[in-house]
C-alpha cells in the first residue's frame, strides 16, 4: 500500500485507486466481497477522474461541480471498503484505506469551501 504524504492530489487519488485495486484482487470470492469490491473499483477511480476533470475546468461552476461528484465519490467508497472490512477477517488494509477515503473526503471539502 502506498504512503499517503503526498500533496499532488492528483498522484494521491491515483494511488488510492490503485491501491483499492490491488486490494479487491486479494479479498476471498465471495459474493459480497465481488459485488462490493466492483463497486470500490468504480467509486474509487471516480475519485481520480473527477479531480482530474476539475482541474481541466470549462469554469467555476464546472470546477465545484466535479469536486463535489469527486467528494460524493470518496464517500461513496468508505461505503465499500467498511462494508469489506466488516465481513472480512481484521484487515489493516481496509482500516488504512478507509482512513484514506475519509482524508480525500475532508480535503476534497476544504476545496470546495475555499473556492
């Protein structure tokens, strides 16, 4: 898993996409650990493209609008990833990946508050 003292917010989303990945590949096969791991696949990576989006901005309103999906997104994906942990045995990947989640979330926040 990736060390997330990164500032480039772009690089970080990347990697906790990537990292989210890597993640599902490794959970059990169960039917709940596939169903919720495609939904952590997508919510993740929209985290990333979104932000990317808001940075290739058409304008204000276009920025604040992706940052909010990319916001949604991350919410979304803390969603997925408890769901995960609570069903599998004690994961500190899981735990590590929530914490990032609900970090993007917050600076994804503070983003929209300031702009």
């Amino acid at each position: 898993m990736a060390s997330y003292k990164i500032y480039d917010l772009e690089e970080r989303t990347y990697l906790f996409a990537k990292d989210c990945r890597l993640k599902v590949r490794q959970l059990q096969k169960t039917i709940s650990n596939i169903e919720d791991g495609k939904q952590l696949v997508k919510s993740s990576g929209s985290i990333a493209a979104n932000y990317i989006e808001a940075n290739e901005k058409l304008g204000d309103k276009d920025f604040k609008f992706r940052l909010k999906i990319s916001r949604k997104e991350a919410k979304e994906s803390v969603l997925w990833l408890k769901l995960l942990r609570d069903l599998n045995p004690i994961d500190e990947d899981l735990i590590n990946l929530i914490n990032e989640a609900e970090q993007l979330r917050k600076i994804l926040s503070a983003i929209i508050n300031k702009s």
